[in-house]
C-alpha cells in the first residue's frame, strides 16, 4: 500500500454524508436548531443523477447536474406515509452562481419526478383535456425537495445566498420577481446544534483547521490534542484531511487504532506547499497568456468586451477573472 494517499473532496464528502445518522442529524441542525424531526431510519438513498430535457418551440436543450447526496425521508404518519427529498452538496470554493445552481438541481429532481409521473399518461382515458395535455392530473402531487449548502472553504462566504442577490434589480420591481433563497452552512463557523458525535467532532475540528485568525502550528496543536483527548473517528479525521484537500497516512492507520494526527499534518504543509507551488507556475502561465491576447485585441481594435470573450474562451475563465486580467494589463498595452 502507498504510504499515502489523495482525498478528494468530493468523494471523501459523498461518502460521509451517506452515513443515515450523520445525514439526519445536520438536517436537524440546519432545519429545526437540533430538534431530532427526520430520523435516520426513515431515509432511503437516492440516483443523485438529475437529467432533464427542456422543450422549447425551436429547439431542446439537454441540462445534466449530479447531485453530492440526496435522500427520500419516509415519515409514517395517521393516514399514509410523509415523503420530502433531502439533498446536500458540499463547496470547497465560494461559487457565486451557487443560488442558481441549487436552483438547477431542485429542478432537476422535481422535473425528473414530474417526467416519471407522465409517463403513466400515454392515453386520455379517465382525464380531462387539460389534464392530458399537461400529462398530469390536478390531483398528482410531487415530493418537496430541499437543499442544503455546506461550504468548507477558509474564506468567509461572500456570494450571494438567494436569487434575487444576483440580480441587478430595482427595489420597486423586487416584490415581482420570484426569489430563490439557498440553505447555507458555512463549515468554519461551527454554530450548529448538533447530536452526533462524528459530526460534532468534525465541525469543531474544521473550524480550527479553517481559522486563519491563529498560526497554522497553534491551529495544528489544536486539532492534534482535540482529536487525541476526544479519541475521534477515524473516518472523521479522513474527511478533514479529504475536505481542506490534504492527504493522509493510511500506514498510520492500519498500525494503530488511532490516527498519528503529527504525521497527518506534516503530510497536509508539505501537499500545500507543493499545491501552492504548482498553482503558482499554472497563475503565472495563465497571466502570460492573458496578456498575449490582450495585446493583440487591442492591436486590432477590438472593444473590451470582444477581449473579455477571447479571454473567456481561450482561458476558460470566468468573466470576472477575465476582467481582472483585462484591469492588470488593459492599460499598459494602449
């Protein structure tokens, strides 16, 4: 076995998060400050796939968003069985379109529910007009989904957490225009009221990895003698190291029942180091390039905006680091 071994994020969060009583009680937390509502026994896993087609007159466009986790909470009640879709997706990086994109996957979820129920409608029979055409019956009823956001990232979040934060839009007209607000958790905080020891564990221990107010050593102590007084998880300890992107020392793990957390963390400075090193080099040649086809836009007169397109597709960059690159050398080739 390899002395050690990457974890990615996604990955190392997926697998976390399936754990029913881990899914429950940050569900818990989030929704209802700690009250114990969805239990772990009621959830059933489920495709995190949401595939959907959109119809319009000219053309079909396809959209296909895999979820982190999603699952069906089945809550027994007097007369039948209370269904909601729960679903997490976990952020390394402040996404600015995140609203928009949990927006994407609850339409994706209900579109896929609303496909399947259609496809019971291939006849007329037993519905009116109306309720052919639609391929539903004003009695269908679909599951209510809900979404939350965990964001492991050492920097505050500063994105918007609704729709209507993305918009650039009058007071006078806000009233009118449908908002859509996301559910966020933001891991360095650690303010939730939560019950599961693993969870606990592994939001105490993220706030103090992610804390950028103390030195890395006194930040790395910390955890140590946290995860050693409080004889923490191994899994847990794997998902600190797979969410802050580091790697570990599964020889360490295999020898002894605990986790040689020194060894861990000295694994974690030299993998942000080199990762610093590497990112640094791919920055450096990015800029390079940048300036190359700054210079030559404005050489042939193109406006700013034909420059932020090139920059954009050549790149493949966000428009807002396409201005910046604009911004940093704009000025020094006119």
């Amino acid at each position: 076995m390899a002395k050690t071994q990457d974890l990615k994020p996604d990955t190392v969060l997926k697998n976390y998060w399936r754990n029913n009583e881990q899914f429950s009680d940050i569900f818990n937390a989030v929704l209802f400050e700690g009250k114990q509502i969805i239990k772990p026994e009621e959830l059933e896993d489920v495709d995190t796939e949401e595939s959907s087609m959109l119809e319009h007159r000219d053309y079909v466009e396809s959209i296909k968003a895999s979820r982190d986790n999603i699952k069906v909470s089945k809550k027994s009640q007097t007369h039948g069985v209370e269904f909601v879709m729960l679903g997490l997706e976990a952020q390394e990086h402040i996404h600015y379109a995140m609203p928009l994109r949990v927006m994407g996957y609850d339409y994706g979820t209900y579109k896929k529910q609303y496909d399947g129920n259609a496809k019971r409608y291939k006849k007329a029979e037993g519905m009116d007009e109306d309720e052919y055409l639609s391929r539903m019956k004003r009695t269908d009823k679909f599951m209510p989904v809900i979404t939350i956001t965990v964001y492991y990232g050492e920097k505050p979040w500063d994105g918007a957490v609704s729709l209507h934060g993305m918009l650039n839009i009058q007071e006078e007209m806000r009233q009118f225009v449908n908002d859509y607000k996301m559910l966020l958790v933001e891991a360095r905080q650690d303010n939730l009221k939560l019950h599961n020891i693993n969870n606990v564990d592994l939001f105490h221990m993220l706030k103090m990895v992610l804390d950028s107010s103390i030195p890395k050593n006194e930040a790395k102590e910390n955890v140590i003698k946290y995860a050693r007084e409080h004889d923490v998880d191994k899994a847990v300890i794997m998902t600190v190291a797979g969410a802050t992107n580091c790697r570990i020392d599964y020889n360490a793990l295999s020898r002894r029942g605990d986790v040689d957390m020194c060894t861990l963390f000295d694994e974690i400075a030299r993998e942000n180091e080199k990762k610093g090193r590497i990112e640094g080099k791919a920055e450096g040649k990015a800029e390079g390039e940048a300036k190359g086809i700054i210079e030559i836009g404005t050489e042939f007169g193109l406006s700013d905006n034909d420059i932020l397109e090139r920059l954009q597709s050549k790149l493949k960059v966000s428009i807002q680091k396409a201005q910046e690159y604009l911004e940093m050398f704009g000025k020094q080739t006119v």
